[in-house]
C-alpha cells in the first residue's frame, strides 16, 4: 500500500461520523423503503385513467406536492394525448412560478483527485489513464478570469473530488478567491457572484465551514438510491461506500445553517421509475424533518467516461423518450423546486427540456481541470470525467432563449437579500418570488448583452428586453420608477444593481 493510499484511508476513517447519521433514523431505519416503493409502483394502474391523471395534473396546478403514490401513475402514462396534457401543465406550472426565465451557469472542476472507486466516473481511484490535478490558487483565478471576464458567467457549480488533497481547508480557500476576482468587459466589469457546490457529503462541522465561506446552493447527489446497486458501485473500503452517510447529507447541511440544498441521481445505474420515486421521498424527508424541500433537483443521465465498467449494453441505461418523462414528473411532482439539465445532454433534448419546466442551464462548458484556460491540451480534454453533449457557448444559448422569449437572468439578489431557505420557498409556492425576479432579470440580461453579447445575440435580446419593460409597466407599477432609474444607469455602465 502507497503512503498516500494509506493517508487516503486514514482520512476516510476520521471522516465518517456514524452519530451524525443515526439521530436522524427511525427505528434503525433510513426513509428509502424499496419494499413500499416497488409495492407503490406495483400497485398503480398500468394505463392510467384520463380523469385520474386530469385531477393529478390539476394538484400540480394549484402548486402542491404529489404523493408518491400520484407518481407512480404518472410514470405509467404512455398515451401520447396524456403525456401532451402533461407537458402542457409542466411549462404552465414553471410559467406560474419562474415566468419565462432561465438561469445559466458553468460548472467549475478545480480537482480530480478522489479517493472513491465509483464503477461508472472517469475520476475512479483505480483508474491509471486519468491525468490528476487539482488547481492552485492562482489557476483558479485564471480559469475564473475566463469565466466572468471573457464569457460572462455570474454563477458557477464548483465540483471537488473527494480527497485529502482537495479537503475543507481548500474548499474554503478556492471559495474566498474565486469570489475576490474581478476583471474589466467590454463595458463594465465582471466577478461571479454565486458559488454553488458539489461536494462531498461532509459533516456537520465541516458544513458549517464551507457555509461560512459564502456558498449558494450544497449539492449532494445519491447518485442511486438502491442499496443493492449502490453498494455494486461504491466499494465499501471509500467514504461514498457508506450508503447512509451521503444519504443524510442534506440533513446534516441544513443543520449546519446551508439554507438551500440540491439533491439528485445518475439516471441509468438502476431502473429510473425507482430512482424517481426514491427522489420524491427524498424532498419530502426534507420538508418532515427540517421544513424546507430541495432547493434544486438534478438529473444527470449516465453517458460514458473514461474506463467505466458500463458500456451501452447496460440494462437501465434510460432512452430519450423517458428521460423525457422524467423531467415531466419532477416539474409535476415538486411545482415549486429549481430543476437543472446539462450539458451532458445534447443540444436537442435541452430544447426540448426548455418547455418542459427546467430552470437552469450551463453554456460553454468545460469540465477537464483547467479546461476553460489555453493551458489544457487536447489530449487532457479527451480524459474528463464524461463527454458533454451539448457543447453551445453561452452567447448561442441565450440567442437561442431570446428567439424562443425565454429571458436570461444572472440574478443573485435573492441569495443577498436573505430570499433563501423557507423564505425562497415560499415565496415560489405562492408565486410572489416572479415579481423580484423579472426584474433582476431583466437588468442584469440588459447588463449581460452590453458587456458580452455579440451582435447577433444583442439583435435578438434586446428587443426581449423592451417587451418585457412593457410588461413590467403593466404588472409592477409600484417599483417602474426604481426599476427604470436601475436600468438606466446599467445602460451607462454601473453593474450589480438589484431589487
């Protein structure tokens, strides 16, 4: 055993807290029950009633959860006028509540060094071809350089492997700085403004330092949810290999004062009607036990990576037709949630995504360490942790959104104004959260357009942006007079005014 695999397993051994895991059971027990779940999707009917799923659809309208057992019906719908139902009440239900904005960002890689041997990830432990690094600080500020200075990005999805190399005391450091960069544009100045995390599933003290660097959003996938494909894929000698530790995560996060937490599964490792299911317990464990429901929901689908032992023969691999419906359900299932599609899907399936409720998108991505930098060669680009999709900059996305009548928003207001947590969640449920955000919205695509649009996009933008003034005339008097000396003086190059 190498000296740094021993450091790596005594790391592991200090890390895992079993009391921090076992307070939050009932009678021993975690909230994922496979029998009930299977029993649940056992019993629903296989061609759901039109009536039946009108009342459900009709629930999700007036912006309340589903039951798991409501799921179950929804998952088994496979006429093609039902389903159309569906996606006509998804997009009406993100309408309602998150208007017709969408929200982009960048996910950041800073390390692939992981001590984890996950069966499907490019940045397996065990696997030789891998090219590791984690960046320095002033390679951060480089690559964020790039980020907020020559594409624009105000929101970033920083990912760190799980490593003693890349471990709280680093996690802190490469927040402060990729928050302290700020870089001239074309007619102002660019910084990123929001750090949301995915991370491993730390502990509570360790969360409540990585809370106070000045995080967004804490993001822990399960990544599946069966125990039995769990443990098949997360060798039991590694932190993720213990099931329950990074199935409570949440809770732990929320404990240590994390307002807003994304959850999520690799759709394709087990059957997706159960990682579905498993999903919506998940949210609802949150609301029981600490009042506040998932901030985001993700979805990634399983696409090859660099010496996975899955292979397109692999039995739950998940085809277009119900990746779609899994994205249906979620919007139908928790009306009020964030939920994110990336890059890792082609370009083709995000637009359609667009119209079937989610809010967030990343544009431009790059996801070997260093890959937004000149510095990275083609070969290093090629050994990442999976192949993206949908390689679209950020300026033909958004050209792409505007065309459609989808506005852009870089708003960060909210999580500094304290429109977090319980509060955010409220305000989503009762559709009072629209009346910041348009706005924010709106100044801060004006600011986008003028500091990084090209002409083209600019063409199409801002003619977006006098319609949705008109509107704003229309619906939001009370704040027109602030909003308009707002927009004004974006115009003429002052950056990051908000309501």
């Amino acid at each position: 055993m190498s000296v740094e695999t021993k450091a790596s397993t005594s790391w592991i051994n200090r890390r895992i807290k079993r009391d921090q895991v076992e307070k939050y059971l009932e009678n021993g027990q975690d909230f994922i029950n496979e029998t009930q779940i299977n029993t649940e999707l056992a019993a629903a009917p296989k061609e759901p009633s039109r009536q039946q799923v009108r009342d459900i659809l009709a629930k999700s309208m007036a912006v309340k959860d589903l039951t798991p057992e409501e799921v179950a019906v929804l998952i088994n719908v496979n006429d093609k006028g039902l389903l159309e139902e569906m996606r006509a009440a998804a997009l009406a239900i993100k309408l309602k509540i998150y208007d017709n904005r969408i929200v982009t960002f960048a996910p950041f890689y800073l390390g692939n060094y992981c001590v984890n041997r996950c069966s499907y990830c490019g940045f397996n432990n065990d696997n030789c071809d891998a090219q590791r690094k984690v960046l320095s600080q002033e390679e951060i500020k480089a690559e964020v350089a790039v980020l907020a200075g020559k594409i624009g990005h105000k929101r970033l999805i920083v990912v760190y492997g799980e490593h003693p190399r890349n471990d709280v005391d680093y996690i802190v450091e490469s927040l402060k700085t990729i928050y302290s960069v700020r870089v001239k544009t074309r007619n102002g100045h660019g910084s990123i403004r929001r750090v949301n995390v995915n991370a491993p599933a730390f502990s509570i003290e360790d969360l409540k330092r990585i809370n106070e660097a000045g995080i967004g959003t804490y993001q822990v996938f399960q990544e599946t949810y069966h125990k039995e494909t769990y443990a098949r894929m997360h060798p039991k000698d590694t932190i993720k290999g213990d099931y329950q530790w990074r199935l409570y995560c949440m809770h732990r996060a929320m404990e240590a004062g994390i307002d807003d937490v994304g959850i999520g599964a690799l759709f394709g490792l087990y059957d997706w009607r159960f990682e579905l299911m498993s999903l919506i317990y998940h949210t609802q464990e949150l609301e029981k036990k600490l009042g506040i429901g998932a901030h985001t929901i993700s979805f990634p689908r399983l696409v090859p990576a660099l010496n996975s032992m899955i292979g397109p023969d692999w039995k739950y691999l998940v085809n277009d037709d119900d990746f779609k419906k899994i994205m249906l359900i979620i919007r139908l299932a928790v009306p009020y949630t964030g939920m994110i599609i990336t890059a890792r899907e082609k370009a083709s399936i995000r637009d359609e995504a667009l119209l079937m409720g989610v809010t967030q998108m990343d544009a431009s991505s790059r996801i070997a360490i260093g890959g937004y930098s000149d510095a990275v060669t083609a070969q290093e680009k090629d050994k990442q942790q999976f192949i993206l999709g949908d390689t679209r900059s950020l300026d033909d996305l958004i050209r792409d959104f505007a065309g459609r009548g989808f506005i852009t928003s870089f708003c960060t207001a909210g999580y500094r104004c304290g429109r977090t947590g319980k509060c955010i969640m409220d305000l989503l449920r009762s559709g009072a959260e629209g009346k910041f955000c348009k706005l924010n919205a709106i100044l801060t695509f004006q600011e986008w357009l003028d500091d990084f649009g090209s002409e083209e996009t600019r063409a199409v933008g801002l003619p977006l942006i006098a319609k949705e003034i008109e509107q704003v005339k229309a619906r939001n008097p009370k704040a027109l007079e602030i909003f308009m000396n707002y927009h004004e003086r974006i115009k003429k190059g002052e950056r990051d005014l908000y309501l």
